[in-house]
C-alpha cells in the first residue's frame, strides 16, 4: 500500500521548478545570468526532479511487515518491532528499540491517511502506546 504525498504539494513543486527553470533558463539565453541566475536554473532543475521522484515512490510505503518512508534517504521500520506510537498536531512518531520515524501528516493525501491510521490501530500494543488502537475505516 502506498500512503501518497497530497496533490498540492506534488504540482506547487512542479510549478515552482519550473518557474525557476525557466526564469534561469531566460537569463541564461539573455546572457545576463549572474550566480542567482544560475542558482535559480539549478534550483528549478532540482525541484521539477523532485516532482517526478516524490511521484513515482510516494511518501510512505506499507509493504511485507515493513513501513518504507521515502527520502533522500530511505527509512525502513520492521511494524511488528514498534513498540510506542506518539501523536503530535501534524506528525506521528513511530518507535522501535533501535530507531524512530517521524511521519509529516500535513503533506499526506486526504484519502491515504485514512488508509494510514487502520495500519497503525491494528499494530499490537498497550492502549498508552498506541493512540491509534481500535481506529478502522468507519473512524474516517
């Protein structure tokens, strides 16, 4: 299951490397380019790049036991390791004994979060740990 990143964030990237793109591309034809001109072509070429990354893999990935956070660089959590869920206004924290993952809820399609908290309700721990237990689709 993929928990996908929201379209607003995927195309106001998109829009912005390619203003940037363009604009430095302008500048650069013009033969006026300074540093920025050039620092605003890269820029654009690096976010339009992160358009189509952040497209193609999403921002989380539920596959096999495991929670895939996708990034510069990957995270991987084993879910039967979680041992403490936390909730914060626009972020979850995912413990295990060896690591953490923090999960930006803000940045995640409407419809994948309700696919998330199903996944993290039936993870098998102590209420106090766990403030998603008991959360199923109806909760939605």
């Amino acid at each position: 299951m993929k928990i996908r990143y929201s379209k607003t964030r995927l195309f106001s990237n998109l829009l912005l490397g390619s203003l940037f793109t363009l604009w430095g591309t302008v500048k650069w034809l013009e033969g006026s380019a300074s540093y920025f001109g050039y620092f605003q072509l890269l820029l654009g070429i690096l976010m339009v790049g992160n358009f189509f990354f952040e497209r193609h893999n999403q921002y989380l990935k539920i596959e096999n036991g495991f929670l895939t956070k996708h990034s510069l660089r990957k995270k991987s959590l084993k879910l039967e390791e979680v041992v403490q869920i936390k909730s914060f206004p626009g972020k979850i924290k995912i413990f295990t004994s060896e690591e953490n993952l923090s999960i930006n809820t803000g940045i995640i399609d409407e419809d994948s979060i309700k696919d998330l908290y199903p996944v993290l309700g039936s993870l098998k721990l102590h209420q106090k740990e766990n403030p998603f237990l008991g959360w199923s689709q109806t909760n939605s």
